[in-house]
C-alpha cells in the first residue's frame, strides 16, 4: 500500500504525545489512525475492485 507512511508518523504522534504527557493528542492520534485504517482499507478494496472489472 502506497499509503502506509501515515501509519508510521501517526503512530510516532501518538508516542510522543503519550511520553510528553499529551494524553488528548495522543487519544486523538489513535482515532486518526483507526480512521487511517479504515479509509485506506476501503480505497484499497475499491480499487482493487475496479482492477477485477477492467480485467474482465
């Protein structure tokens, strides 16, 4: 996946919010990554989908 550098610095806010004692950035950094998660698996999906059908 072509998008999976957003997983690495959301997880790294989210570290150092949790460290520096940040907890609703750090509660907000992993609600962005559950929506990261969820998005990018659909867009994945979905295209994938559509390479299905232009094979056909």
């Amino acid at each position: 996946m072509r998008h999976d550098w957003i997983f690495d610095v959301l997880t790294d806010l989210r570290g150092y919010a949790e460290k520096n004692g940040l907890p609703a950035i750090a509660q907000q950094a992993e609600i962005a990554l559950a929506v990261a998660r969820k998005e990018l698996t659909e867009k994945t999906k979905s295209e994938q989908a559509g390479e299905d059908q232009t094979q056909s």
